[in-house]
C-alpha cells in the first residue's frame, strides 16, 4: 500500500469533502459554464469553497480540475490554458487546506468514448498524462480519478496518474442495471475493484451517480474483491428539476445517518458528491463520533 494512504487510513475512517458545482453554483456559476474557468477568473469564490470543506472537517479536499484535460477543455476553448487552469486549481485548495487537510487533485473523464470511436487508447493516455502531470508538477498530494463510467477509460488514467508518483484513488460510477450496481458499460463492483488494482489504484471505489443508500452495498462488494482501500462519495439522493435548477432533498442529518453502516461495509474514506455540501461533512463527523471513530 501506498505509504500516504497507510498513514491515512491507519487512524480511521477518512473524511473527504463534499461536492464543488453545487457550491460554485450558489456562488455565482452559471449551469452550463465551465468550472474550471473560475480558477483564473474567481479564484477567491473557488478558494471558498475548498475552505468551508476545510472548516467543516475534511481531512482530504479536492480540486477544481475534473474538467481540467485537454480534450474537456476545449469544449470550453480553455485548451490553450491547461497548464494555468490545473496549475491554479491546486494552488486554490493548498492555500485553503493549509496544514489542516490534504489535497488531492481531482481528474474527471476525457467526455469521449472509446467504444464508438470518438477517441484511442492512445489520445486518451496522452491527455491523461499530460493533465496529471502537470497536476503533479502544482503540487498536489494526490490524484482522484473519479466519475468514471467506462472501466477501459478508468484504467488508462489511473496508469497515467501512477507515473507521477503519487497516490492514486480511483473511482466509478454504479448507476445502471437492475439493482443499480453496474457501471454503464455493465462492470460488476467486483471486476471494478479488481481491474483499477491491476492498473495500480491505491485506493478503489464509487461516486456519484445514486443516493447513499445505494452505496452500502456496493461499498461492501468492493471491500470484498480487493485489499485496497475503499473511496465512497455519494450523491445527496437524486436531484429534481425546480425552475430548470437541480435540487437535492436529502438533508445532511438523513444522508449521514448511513455512516455507520458504511464504516461497518468497509469505507475508509468518506464524503459525499452531488448535492453535498460542508453541513454534510459535518454530519457525518457526528455520526462517526457516536460510533467511536
């Protein structure tokens, strides 16, 4: 195991953050506009954010970079400011982490799909590369490949996370299937696990995509396929449309009241993705304290 990781979870449960859109778009951010813009132009409302996570508790905080390679930036004609936007976005939450959290950098998925053409194995392992290098190059303590849905995809960038030398988590999405427990492509949590090891993920595991209830379950098969460490961040239940905005229902004392039974399926980091926010953190930190943790 990753000596970071061992020293991490050897105290405990991990407690991460919660989710980055739904904050920056209280703060302002237009649906549709891209995030990661706002580390260049709002770094002060980004740096906000990363601290209220801090504030709350969470020990491990993300960056705004999901949407930070080459190929999702360009949607946005960011493509030409990759280094600036990866570079400031780590330089944002170290500020905010301080000496009281960690930071690893979060990598989302390239947005093209490997089963119908849209990219190679090859581009994609390109502008993996290049984003967690530089990702590397800013400083931050680790990478997050998260919102995953193609296992083919996950793996390639969990290969090229590992070449930077610093620990890796990666993690998928379960949302399809009857039981709501395959990943869109039909991977079972079992293969996930034992796929994204063999790639030389430090740490496994499922976020967005469903509720927390959903993910007891999937947490305990993943515990049980593999000797990593278990990542879980679940939704704030599933969001309904109000006047075209997503809103989500659950409230932070109903989301974290699955914290025990997530500790007792084997999770060692906890926090939480859409609709989360630091409240949640907080929640959870209560919850983890009535069970000993």
């Amino acid at each position: 195991m990753d000596v970071l990781i061992e020293q991490l979870t050897s105290a405990g449960v991990v407690v991460t953050d919660g989710a980055w859109a739904t904050q920056l778009h209280q703060l302002g951010l237009p649906v549709g506009q891209c995030p990661e813009r706002w580390n260049l132009e709002h770094p002060d409302r980004v740096q906000q954010v990363a601290r209220a996570y801090v504030e709350a508790g969470s020990l491990v905080i993300l960056t705004n970079t999901f949407g930070g390679n080459r190929l999702s930036l360009a949607r946005h004609g960011l493509a030409d400011q990759i280094r600036q936007v990866n570079q400031a976005g780590v330089e944002i939450s170290l500020r905010a982490a301080g000496e009281q959290a960690l930071v690893f950098a979060s990598v989302g998925p390239s947005g093209k799909m490997l089963l119908t053409g849209d990219t190679t194995p090859e581009e994609l392992q390109s502008v993996f590369e290049e984003q967690c290098q530089l990702l590397a190059d800013a400083g931050a303590d680790g990478i997050v490949i998260e919102t995953m849905s193609d296992l083919d995809e996950a793996m390639i960038a969990v290969r090229a996370a590992k070449a930077t030398g610093l620990p890796v988590v990666a993690c998928m999405v379960f949302a399809s299937g009857r039981d709501k427990d395959r990943t869109l492509m039909g991977n079972t949590p079992e293969q996930v696990a034992e796929s994204l090891a063999a790639a030389g993920a430090d740490v496994v595991g499922a976020n967005c995509g469903q509720g927390i209830e959903g993910f007891v379950p999937i947490c305990r098969r993943l515990r049980a396929a593999t000797d990593r460490p278990v990542w879980i961040k679940p939704n704030a239940g599933l969001p309904e449309l109000v006047d075209g905005q997503p809103q989500y229902r659950q409230t932070p004392e109903q989301f974290a009241s699955y914290t025990p039974a997530l500790v007792e399926a084997g999770a060692a980091f906890l926090g939480g993705c859409c609709g989360t926010t630091p409240d949640f953190i907080r929640a959870v930190w209560s919850q983890l304290a009535q069970i000993g943790q």
